[in-house]
C-alpha cells in the first residue's frame, strides 16, 4: 500500500502541473493573443504573406492615406501629405511607437481571436481605419514647421477630435532616406513631437501659474507689481525681457512680467504649485486612443526659492508635451474641464461592415469654471491688445499665450511656443505649438498656428 502511495504521488504531480501549465497557456492566449499576432517579428503589414489583406488607414474626410495594391503597402500620392501624414500614420515598420500602424496593427492586419490570423484566405479581410485628422490642416501645419524641428497640435475641444498632430522632421515613407539613422536633419524623425517630447513650456507655463494663484493666493487680486526688468529671489537674479512697469495679473500676463508670476509661485509656495500642475496634467501618464502619451513633468522638490520662481515661468526643470499644452487650452476654453483628444473616429467591422464612430470623454477637471473664465479674459487681452487679431489670419476671436523657453546653458537659441483657441462655437479648436529654437513664439510659432487654424477653417467650410 505503501509502495503504491510512492508512485502515485508523482503522478499526482504531474497531473497538476500538466493541468496548471495548460491554465496559464490559455490564460496568456487570452490576454496576449492580439498583441503576439501583431508583433514586430509577426508583422503582417511588412511581410507579403497577408499584406494584401491589411485595411487602409483614411483621413476624417476619406482621403486614404495608406493602402496595400498588389501585396505592397503604399501611402497617400501627394508627397507633402505622405510626409505631413508620417508621424501619425507611421510606415510599414513599428519605428513609430505611436503611430497608427503601429498601435492598431491587430485591426489593419484582421486578428480576429478565434481563428488569429490563421483563417483561409477567402475569408481573411482587415478593418478600415479612419483618422480625425484632417491631412489638409496636418500638410499646412507640416508646410508652416518648413525646415524647423517642432509639432504643432490642432484640437475640437467640444468633440475631443484631433484635427492636425504635426511633428517635424519627418520623410517619405514611400522613399525612406538612407541616411535617416546618421543624418542630424532626421533627428527624432521616428517620434511623433507633439505626443512624446517634451520641452520646457516658457511663459506658457503663466496659465498654470495663474490658475494656482487663482485657487491658493487669496490677496491675488490685490498683487501688484513694479517692474524694472530685474529683481532677487532667495538672492539670485529673475529678469524680464523688458522692464514691465506697474503689473497685476491681467497685466502681467499680457506683458509677460517673469517677476510678478515668479514671485506669484514662491507665494503659492511647492506644495500647491505642485497639484495645480498635476491637475493640469502633469506628473502623470496619459493613453488616449490606446496611444501613450509623452510625460509632462513639474517637480519642484529639491528647488531653492529662485529655482521655485523659475519654475513659475516654466523654467527650471519644467517640462511639458504639445497635447498637454493644447489639452489645457481646451480646458480654460471649456469652463476648466476638457475633452480627452481623439485620434481614431472609426474602425471597420471586417469585409467591410460598417461600424458607429467613436466618441471622446471628458478628462478630468483642470481649474474650477470661475477660474477658467478668468484666465480666458487674460489670454484674449493678450491677443487684442498684445499680439493683434490680425496676426492669427482669420475672422475667429482667439485667445492664445506665447512662451519663448530658454534652453539651459546650451547656448542655442530659445524654444518659440503658442498656445490658445477659437472662441467661436462653429470653429471650436484649441491649439498648441513648439519651433525648436524658433527664438520667439510669437514670430516663430503663431504664424504656424495661423496657418494650422487657417486650413481647418477652409477644410470644415467644404
Ligand atoms: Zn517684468
């Protein structure tokens, strides 16, 4: 009897781990079986074995912008849009971590779960993928960056759809460079800019300043400053580009006073700067569309009182990305709480069955009503009466903020950024834009929002 219990035992055991084994085979089925089916190795849009079956991916007005014709993944015939179109289309490979080819593979290449890719050809067929972007607003904005290192952002902050999410350098993915992996003027050309990189903001950073002030300083109102181009803080210099004369806060954000909101962000103090920033976005990870977005960081924890001040202005070692940037425009445009950005409007059933659009959410609340109200009135007297209406080149009532970001101790010339939106309710964009060492946002960056928030008019009006 003995005997017999001896030998059972490791029968038992293999029994059991025969039967876990199988339960974490299925188990990781379940969980990893798209993920696996669409893997670089597995890629069914590169290879010819199942190209022919890859869906096309369409811009929000239909124009495709990448295909397969006779086994070969091809792409928009308009050079301009091809490149323009790059960062958020992506090539044939998985370069582009955020690109749509890269991250709705599994539904360009038809993975359907119960017979993977693994079904006769004859009933094989993948989805359609449509784009909100609009490649005539992306080509004009592609168009305005020229030969700048820089994205631009155009958003409807009342839909959530994402109209333009330019980034330069870019190519032809129809005629990827050679020289691409060595070539300086190819730099970053596989990120998509406006989602992953992220740059300090420069004045911009004046909105979250203003918000914190708005919710933690209780004498703000009262806060006035006379400025001479230069003061100390914690005994080390902040300046102004000029001296700004007497200020308080509306007039410090239209003359962009660097003293007045620095000393606004001592007063506030690191604690409340601090979740002002993170309620704006920033310390925090973002996946919209199923797309990771870049981090925007805002930490003040080893800052001495003068680095406390820099940061209040978006110096220091404050950084952000071109959504976030626009994601906060929208929320001052949207009475403090903005919709989420959307990329996909929608994804085909397979042979072609047709599918609802998707809708975007709200994200969560960046600024009380009040206080998005009071910072729009700031960003509009920016426009009237600093920049000119005329500047942004269309009959739209903009608000907008520019920055100009030092880049620290490189010596080269300053980050150019603009931020801002339409307040009018037909043309409902929010917006945000970088010229890597553009050396000022309001001559390098608005005329790139001009032209982006230009196009968008005409292509919505047809
Ligand atoms: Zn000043």
């Amino acid at each position: 009897m003995k005997k017999t219990r001896t030998r059972a035992f490791p029968v038992l055991l293999l029994t059991i781990a025969f039967f876990v084994g199988i339960a974490y085979f299925v188990f990781n089925l379940v969980i990893h079986s798209a993920e696996w089916a669409s893997m670089p190795t597995n890629w069914h849009l590169s290879d010819n074995e199942g190209i022919e079956l890859a869906g096309s991916v369409l811009d929000r007005n239909g124009v495709v912008l990448a295909y397969t014709e006779n086994g070969q993944r091809l792409y928009n015939e308009d050079y301009s849009t091809r490149c323009a179109c790059l960062p958020v289309v992506g090539d044939s490979t998985v370069n582009n971590s955020t690109a749509i080819q890269t991250v709705y593979r599994s539904d360009l290449s038809g993975y359907n779960f119960i017979f993977g890719l693994g079904l006769p050809e004859q009933y094989k067929s993948g989805r359609n993928i449509t784009l909100t972007i609009d490649s005539k607003v992306q080509k004009a904005a592609y168009e305005a960056l020229g030969y700048n290192k820089g994205a631009a952002v155009l958003y409807n902050y009342k839909t959530g759809e994402t109209l333009c999410l330019a980034s330069t350098p870019t190519y032809d993915p129809m005629n990827v460079p050679e020289d691409i992996e060595t070539n300086d003027a190819y730099d970053g050309a596989y990120i998509n800019r406006a989602l992953s990189a992220a740059y300090p903001p420069g004045s911009t950073f004046k909105i979250v300043t203003a918000a914190a002030a708005l919710q933690y300083k209780s004498d703000i109102d009262s806060f006035e400053y006379d400025c001479n181009g230069y003061d100390e803080l914690g005994g080390k210099p902040v300046t102004c580009y000029e001296p700004n004369g007497h200020v308080n806060l509306k007039e410090a954000m239209k003359t962009s006073c660097n003293i007045f909101f620095a000393n606004v962000a001592v007063d506030v103090g690191k604690k409340h700067m601090t979740e002002q920033a993170e309620k704006m976005g920033f310390n925090g990870s973002y996946k919209w569309d199923g797309i990771n977005i870049g981090k925007s960081s805002y930490d003040v924890s080893k800052a001495s009182v003068n680095e406390l001040g820099w940061s209040g202005v978006g110096q220091y070692k404050v950084l952000e990305t071109p959504i976030n940037m626009a994601v906060i425009s929208a929320a001052v445009a949207s009475g403090g709480t903005p919709m989420k950005p959307m990329f996909v409007k929608n994804i085909s059933g397979q042979f072609g069955v047709p599918s609802a659009d998707k809708k975007s959410e709200k994200a969560k609340q960046m600024m009380s009503g009040d206080i998005a109200d009071r910072i729009s009135e700031m960003m509009r007297a920016c426009v009237e009466e600093s920049y000119g209406e005329w500047v942004f080149g269309t009959n739209l009532k903009i608000c907008a903020k520019t920055g100009t970001a030092e880049v620290s101790s490189s010596g080269e010339d300053a980050h150019g950024w603009v931020t801002g939106y339409s307040m009018d309710d037909e043309y409902p964009y929010a917006f945000a834009v970088i010229v890597e060492h553009g050396n000022s946002g309001y001559r390098a960056a608005i005329p790139v929002a001009a032209a982006m928030l230009q196009a968008a008019v005409e292509s919505d009006k047809n």
